[in-house]
C-alpha cells in the first residue's frame, strides 16, 4: 500500500483558510482534540502581525 502525498505552496488567504481549516476535519472523531482559534492562526501567517516575519 503506498500513500501519495502532494506538497503545495500556500498562496492566498483562501490557501491559509483552508491550511487553518484542515486539522478541524483531521480530528474531528477525537473527544480530546482542543480546535484553536482560527483568528489567531490565520495572524500567523499575516506578515504584518507576526513579527517572525521580520527575520
């Protein structure tokens, strides 16, 4: 059995959105999953709110 994985760039907001987005599906089934919020992740990756962005 093999497995393909596809590696794509995010792009756009609506890329980051569903990035966010993706481990709500992953672990939806797990009673000990704690969701983030998605504001906050979505500001990490906006190069105006996280100062890693800088370096």
């Amino acid at each position: 059995m093999s497995l393909a994985i596809d590696i794509v760039e995010v792009k756009t907001k609506s890329d980051i959105k569903k990035f966010v987005k993706f481990p709500f599906s992953l672990y939806k089934n797990n009673p000990y999953w704690v969701p983030p919020i998605i504001k906050e992740e979505m500001d990490c990756f906006n190069s105006n709110k996280n100062p890693s962005f800088d370096h």
